[in-house]
C-alpha cells in the first residue's frame, strides 16, 4: 500500500491521480489513465448545519418505526450530488423511491459513544429537475436492544436509544454554484407504516394492510406527517468517520430445493445450504391474515425445524395486504438458517417461489481450492460458507444466537480467511473496533464492539485479547499494512503490559482455556501463557518493523522468558510431553520454542503417538487447532494431518459432513452429537484454520520467513497419501499466485506461476527434476527434493516420486 505524501487533504476534496512503472533495467512506462477519488466528511463541523432528527411518537407495540422525507426542489442542471448519512440502529435511503446503495444493514458495528460511522453515495443519477423526495427509513439494528414483540429471542437488553439520524446532500450544479439539503425539523416523519418490529435477533413484524405506497416519492400526499423531532448527538466526543470497509451485499441468491407439507397450512422449505441471509418470498393470502416464517439449521425428528442452536423463538411475521400476489423481503434484520417453516399458508406453495439471498461484507474472492480427493473439497467448502456466514462488519462467531465479535476467531483463523477473501480494508476497520473497546488498564475485552459486558474470563481472556497485537501483524504481513502498527501501537504495549501485570513468574493462570477440546486436561495456564507468549513475540515483531529496535529486544527478550517459564513449569522430562500430555500442551511448547533441541523429536512422537492412539484423530481445541496444524506441517509429518482430514468418524470434520454439515460447525461433530454433548451452533467458523493449511502445506504456497506482502514465497507442496491432484489460485496484492501438481504412478508434475515483484524457491520432491523454463539456479539438491530459485512467469516442473514421499 503507498501512503499518500501529497498536500494536506480537505473535506470534499476530488483528488485526480495516475501512475507509472519503472521496470528492473530502469525503463519507464507510460503513464496510466487518470482515475479519482473523493475525500468524505474529516471533522464533525463539516455537518452543520445538519442536526439529528427523531419521531419521538416511536412506541414499541404501539407504531411503526419510523419513516423521514425531505422535499426539494432543482431547477438547475446537475453535475454531481453526493449523500452523506448516519441512522442509528439502521437505514435505508432512498431518492425519489430508488434505494441510494445495493448495500443492505447499514451502519455496521460501531461504538457510537466512540466512533459514528457514515455512509456516501453518489446520487447524482437519482435526482431529477423539479421535485425530489429524499426519503430515510429506520430500524433498531443492534444499537437498540429492547425486548422484542411476541416474546420473541434477544441476546441481550440495554436502555433502548432512540433511532435518529444526521443527513447531508450537497448537490453540485453546472454552474458552479451548490446546494446543501441538510436534516433538520423541515423533515417530515410518521411512524404509521408498516414495518412494527425489527428485532437484531428476534425477527420482524410486517404489516401489509400498512403500507406507505410512494412514500419516498415526490406525488406522495404527506400532508398528515408531523415535523421532525431535533434529537440529541449520541455522543459530544464522538469522531465521525467514513465507513472503512466494503458494505454487506447479497451475494448469492439460492431457491429451495425441496418443501415438505406438514399438514394445517405448515410447510417446510429446505434451502440446501446453512447460509446467513434473509429469505425473498412469494405467497398469497386473504387481507389480514398473517403468516409465520421460523428459520431453523436443523428439523426435528418429525420434519419441524429446530431451533435450539440458534435461539428460540426466532421468526418473521408477514400479515397480507390481500392484494394478490405479495413479495416479502426483510429489511433490518438477518437470519442463520438452511430451513425455512412457514405457518398457515391457505394453498400448497411453489418451491420456486421462496428464495434465500446469501449475505456478507463484500470482500473480494481471492482464492481457490479443488484436489482429487472430495473430503478434502467438503472440508473446505463448509469451512468457506461459515466464513462468508460470519463475514460482517465485524467477524461474528455465529450468524443468529450472538451474532457478536468474538475476538479470538479474528486471529487464530486469519490465516485461513487471508487465502480466499481479500479482508485488508475490512481487518482494518475490525483492528479499529478492537482499539476502541480495549479499556484504561490495558485489558482488551472478549468482544469488540463490546455491547453486552460479560464478566470474569468471558470478558478477559489472554487468547482473546491478544488480537490486538496479531490481527494488525498478520494485517502487516499479508498486506503491508505498516500504518496500523503505528497507529495502534501503544494499544499493543498497553495490552502486553496488563498480561505482564497478571503472570506471576511469566505463567498466566486465567482464561477459557483451550476451548472446546476434546481431551479438556489441558491446565488453563498452558492455554493463557501460550497467548501471552503470542502477544509478547507479536509485539517483538511489530517493534521491528517500526525500527524501535530497543522495543524489540525487550519483547522479544520477554518472549524467550515466557518460554523458558512455560518449560520450567510444565516440562514432564520422563515422558517427553507438557502438562498433561495433551496435544495441545505439546504443540504449544513447540511453537513457543519452549523445547530443547534434544527433545524436540520425543515430543513430536509423544504428539503423534497420542493422535494414532486416538485413531488419527486431534484432540485439540480451539486455541490450539492452528497450532496443531502449523507444528504437525513444520516438522514434516503432513502424513499425520491427512489421516485425520481422512476420518468420518466422531470427532472430525468428515463426522459432521457425513451428518449433513453444509457449513463448518462449532462442535466436531456437528448436526448428530456422538459424545454426549449438546447441540451446537452448525455455522462456526472457530475451527476453520485447516483452509491454510490446504493452501499452505498441501497447495504449497508458503510467505518466506520476515517477507512481507508476499515479496517471497516458498513453494514446497505436501505430497501425502492417496491425493494425485491439487490445484489452487490465491491473489496477493502483488496479483496471483497458482500452483497445480499432478501425480500418477511415480511420475510428479509441478505448475507455479508467479506475479510481478515477487520471488520463489520452488521445492520440487523425488529424483531428476527437470523444469521447461531452461536453465533455472538450483540452490539446494538433496536425494529426495530439489530446489530451484523462480521469479515472476509461469513455470513447469517434473520429476520422479516414491510411493510415500514426505517433505523435507
């Protein structure tokens, strides 16, 4: 990323910007086409004399929320227009009837006594000469947390705030003169529509027989709507900020696959896939009956939905116009769903007429996966939908029960989530929420923003709070992101300073522990001083890149300390393991480097003699899994990863997949319970860092140690068990990285190609390697690999291969 070195930049300002390349023998390009952007609104002054405006006749039960329009008029041509905008809980803008944005569930998650997050939109094709209608509708969103209608779900109550909003349109004419439109008590408002709740949790109320028809138009009659109510600012000392990642978009419609009659008017509509979204339905009925929608992730013996992993009860409400056919989608709120119950339907309903549209924030795709084998295709494709379904404003740990940014997930499957979305503007405004919620005494809270206050380790916990320091590195590594680590890097002191304040003798006794594991012997203090540990080496790191050179020895000295400590402490030199011999005791020490040189290999063994005596299977928990796998890969025994990424037995991911998963679940073993525990949510994304290692160990692209931006890779693919076919692509900032390898009997064929600006080592296993790119700098020949030295192009190699290659 090239910061910007230009003259100080103003409020509305249109910057105008090109570029050239100089290539490596010093030749110039010509220059590129000229392209702009636009700067937002940088101080809160840059509003007035906008105010913001409420309808205080808002009652729960009682009214409609609440609908606002502004007339006005143009009589001159137009050039340009833009909106500028903030409703609380929720918005949806309008001019003259046409939605301003395909972006839906505007704003996203803030802490709106922090931060106020606007929204801008060109609406220069939206406005006409003559009479025009700006037209705002609100919902509560999270911001408004009150007990919902019907006795519906909520996560949780607070004094519910009062939606409003703050507007600016500033319409920009051919002859150079301007126009602000601005919120104020001209606006008018009424709370008679129909849209009665809108629960972030619960669900939505809608009333047809209430529809405002046109009334966001410019013929609409308004003339029995009341004058805006001028509300107070949220919060004085609030910054005001422009929106900093892609907005949350539909990005996929599905149909149903199949409904089931259930007898009185019920149907059940399968969607095929566990999704976050919202349904769009078709239906009719007479005037003034109602309809009830219950989404579900699971059915019940008797083919009912069940809702018990996502909170109960969670449904939508649609009551008919009687106008004929009637299309319901919701407006403010989301569901976690794959099944869809619809109560006292009067006729048997077309399948084609219910769809799902998937939603999430709009990160680009950036990567691939397909090999020959299909557990492995399952396995990432569950993993992938529990991403998109929890890919919000922030990263959320389940799409209906909490719907909460629960921290360590942010980190400990970043990785993973790097290689197939692009999430650098979106991790930046997920790091700024992070900032904003860590409190005065350094602690980082479980959840950012922190809405609900949780308490004792739900609320302080070493491996969640330290996204504050890993989520800005791995940001850094990725994708160059250095003005983060300034600009954030005393809220990553601050943190490691509160870890130091609790150790005691560089052990840290408290927290969740390795969540969700299976063998739960694992000691909390293993768990809490890894993540000390993690926090302590992150920051050494980051101290480095920032050239504070005396920063960086001293974190990185009190990495080693920690490590030393976590050895000291725990080290079982009788039989060769940690603790209590635990999976993720061991993979910890390793990762710590807390084990001696000349025990490493007995407490690899120890590792993986627990995993064969489990048959193939990992033990791990949350906090633990990605380790398990980076350590596993490191030392070489990729063989032990695919034996268990092979299994269908409880517990692992071909368990739940066999049971139905459609997306990754928060429990191994999914939809059908085979430990004696409870049902789970069935779209967590918590043990999705398997994704980076089907990326980085089995694909092969790897980040060169202390490269950044993907400057320099290693290629050095796993070739395990009986795959024969991988094939990848992953786009960097640099452009896109492929490889493709191929076996069959004994004869191995590799494909790499590589983007401008960045540089290889290609390891390339078994005998006689050959590549078609004529002579290539081999800098290592061992008897089972070779090494070959690439830098941007396309390349293809060859070689012969044993049955049980291993990499070296």
């Amino acid at each position: 990323m090239i910061a910007w070195e230009g003259p100080i930049l103003r409020s509305r300002e249109r910057i105008l910007w090109q570029v050239r390349l100089w290539d490596n023998d010093g030749k110039t390009s010509g220059w590129s086409e000229i392209a702009s952007f636009e700067m937002g609104l940088l101080d809160a002054h840059d509003w007035d004399p906008a105010v913001w405006i409420e309808n205080k006749d808002y009652a729960t039960g009682n009214t409609s929320l609440p609908y606002f329009v502004k007339r006005f008029r143009i009589s001159s041509a137009v050039s340009s227009a833009r909106l500028w905008i903030i409703g609380l809980g929720q918005f949806v803008a309008t001019v003259n009837g046409q939605a301003v944005t395909n972006s839906v569930l505007n704003p996203g998650y803030f802490d709106w006594n922090k931060t106020i997050e606007y929204s801008t939109y060109n609406v220069t094709a939206t406005v006409k000469d003559g009479d025009n209608v700006l037209g705002v509708a609100l919902g509560k969103g999270i911001y408004r947390a009150e007990k919902p209608l019907g006795g519906r779900y909520y996560k949780f109550l607070t004094t519910p705030h009062p939606m409003k909003l703050i507007a600016q349109l500033q319409l920009n004419y051919t002859n150079g003169s301007y126009q602000y439109i601005v919120s104020d008590s001209s606006w008018l408002t009424t709370v008679t529509g129909p849209l009665l709740e809108s629960s972030w949790y619960g669900g939505e109320e809608y009333d047809a027989r209430k529809e405002l028809l046109g009334w966001d138009t410019p013929t609409y009659d308004h003339s029995t709507w009341k004058m805006a109510d001028i509300s107070s600012i949220p919060n004085p000392n609030a910054t005001y900020r422009a929106r900093e990642s892609p907005s949350i978009q539909s990005v996929e419609e599905i149909t149903a696959i199949s409904v089931t009659d259930q007898g009185n008017g019920t149907y059940i509509f399968d969607f095929g896939v566990n999704h976050a979204g919202w349904p769009k339905v078709s239906m009719r009925g007479a005037r003034g009956t109602t309809v009830t929608m219950r989404p579900a992730e699971l059915l019940n013996s008797n083919g009912t939905i069940n809702q018990v992993t996502e909170g109960t009860p969670i449904y939508d409400r649609y009551t008919f116009s009687g106008k004929g056919i009637e299309t319901y989608v919701p407006t403010f709120r989301y569901h976690g769903f794959r099944y869809l119950q619809v109560e006292n339907l009067t006729y048997v309903p077309q399948v084609n007429d219910f769809k799902s549209y998937t939603l999430r924030i709009n990160n680009d795709v950036t990567g691939t996966f397909n090999s020959s084998i299909e557990i492995l295709n399952s396995i990432h494709r569950i993993v992938n939908r529990a991403v998109q379904s929890n890919m919000f404003s922030v990263f959320t740990d389940c799409p209906h029960r909490e719907k909460l940014g629960w921290l360590e997930e942010t980190h400990l499957v970043f990785p993973a989530i790097e290689r197939f979305f692009d999430v650098q503007a979106h991790g930046r405004s997920v790091v700024r929420r992070i900032a904003e919620a860590q409190l005065s005494n350094g602690m980082v809270p479980t959840t950012a923003p922190e809405y609900p206050i949780f308490s004792g380790a739900f609320r302080d916990e070493p491996n969640w709070g330290n996204s504050i320091i890993l989520l800005p590195l791995y940001l850094y590594q990725s994708y160059g992101e250095r003005a983060l680590l300034e600009e954030f890097y005393s809220n990553m002191v601050s943190w490691v300073d509160y870890l130091t304040s609790k150790a005691e003798n560089n052990i840290v006794s408290y927290g969740l522990g390795d969540w969700y594991a299976i063998d739960q012997s694992t000691p909390v203090g293993v768990t809490g001083t890894y993540g000390y540990w993690l926090s302590a080496n992150g920051l050494a790191k980051i101290a480095n890149a920032l050239n504070k050179t005396d920063d960086a020895q001293k974190y990185s000295d009190l990495a080693s300390q920690i490590s030393s400590a976590f050895h000291r402490t725990y080290f079982n030199g009788t039989a060769h393991t940690y603790a209590t011999g635990s999976q993720a005791a061991d993979v910890f020490a390793l990762e710590m480097g807390a084990v001696p040189i000349t025990e490493q290999q007995n407490v690899i063994q120890h590792l993986i003699n627990d995993i064969r005596q489990r048959r193939n299977h990992t033990s791990a928990g949350e906090v633990s899994l990605p380790s398990w796998f980076r350590m596993l890969s490191f030392y070489g025994h990729d063989d032990v990863i695919y034996d268990f990424l092979s299994r269908t037995d409880s517990p692992s991911y071909g368990y739940a997949i066999i049971h139905g998963a459609t997306s990754l679940t928060e429990d191994w073993d999914g939809p059908a319970p085979a430990r004696g525990q409870s049902l789970s949510s069935q779209n967590h994304f918590m043990f999705g860092a398997v994704d980076e290692w089907l990326m980085r160990s089995l694909a092969g692209i790897q980040q060169a140690a202390n490269s950044i931006d993907y400057r320099v890779l290693n290629i050095k693919p796993a070739i395990v068990g009986n795959i024969s076919h991988v094939e990848v692509t992953y786009r960097t900032t640099r452009g896109w990285i492929e490889t493709q390898w191929n076996r069959v009997g004994a004869a191995f064929t590799l494909k790499a190609i590589l983007p401008y600006g960045s540089i290889a080592n290609v390891y390339v296993p078994g005998t006689n390697a050959t590549s078609d790119y004529g002579t290539l700098v081999q800098i290592r020949k061992r008897e089972a690999v070779t090494v070959f030295k690439i830098g941007s192009g396309s390349y293809t190699f060859k070689s012969i291969i044993g049955v049980n290659t291993k990499r070296n």
